[in-house]
C-alpha cells in the first residue's frame, strides 16, 4: 500500500515537473512583414439622451458617451507608398476627434506631433505619420491623410 502511494507521488511530481516547461517556442517572426494597414476610420464622441447609472460626487447620474464613427466608407489604402487616406464629410468638426487604425503589426507608434490613436484629440492638421512594427522586426512608416468632403 505505501509503495502504491509512493509511486503515485512520484508520478504526480514528474507530471507537474515536465508540464511545467514550455512545449514549443511560438516564433511570430515568421509571418514576415505585417506592418501594414488595413484600414482607418476616424470618431467623435456622442453624448446620448440615456444616463448610465454611475454617479458623479454630488449625486447626479452620469451621461451616457459612445463612439460615433464619423468617417465614410473604407479608407484609400496605398501598400506601395505607405499611405491611407480615409475621407470625412465637410460638415464634421475634426477638433475633438480620434483615429482608429485597423492593422495586423504588434505595434503602432506616433511619429513626431501625431496624436495617439484612440484618444481625442485635434485632428485639423488632417495628416499624421505612424509607425508600425512587424513581429519580425520589419517597421513601416505610414502616412494617414484625412480628406473632408
């Protein structure tokens, strides 16, 4: 009975022991060049009449925010060139606006004054560079224009 039990232990730490170590090391770096974009489209935040029930301080319900995309249709994507250029009606307000870039790199990053992606903020410059980063190292730097019309 003992010698049963010790070796039920002694299978128990082996199987924990050998789990424990990785089974295959996942090199992303070999799907090549992803640094590339998809599409972009840009937002503005609409307060909606509905009140969520989270409250400010003072008692009051707070109001209800979503993303409102205001740009049309996909975005113009130039692969050869690094350029995209996604099109917004002339009657939108580009100062309290964001952009969403829609990739398949792991990593974007703001070139110089370009705004973060996703936050609010002044897009009236209307062109902004991003750098992208493949898994394999590859960058590219991407130029995203906004036409209003």
């Amino acid at each position: 009975m003992k010698k049963n039990i010790l070796y039920l232990v002694v299978l128990m730490f082996a199987g924990i022991l050998f789990s424990c170590e990785p089974r295959i090391d996942f090199d992303e770096g070999q799907w090549g060049d992803t640094a590339f974009i998809t599409n972009v489209s840009i937002f503005t935040l609409q307060v909606d009449e509905h009140q969520l029930q989270e409250y400010y301080e003072n008692g009051t319900l707070t109001p209800a925010r979503r993303r409102l995309f205001i740009s049309t249709g996909n975005a113009t994507i130039d692969n050869e060139n690094f350029i995209a250029t996604v099109t917004v009606p002339a009657s939108q307000d580009l100062t309290r606006a964001g952009i969403v870039i829609f990739h398949q790199s792991v990593r974007v990053e703001p070139v110089g004054s370009s705004p973060v992606a996703g936050i609010l903020t002044d897009l009236s410059a209307k062109e902004f560079v991003y750098k992208l980063v493949s898994a394999d190292g590859t960058t590219h730097d991407w130029t995203i224009k906004i036409v209003q019309s």
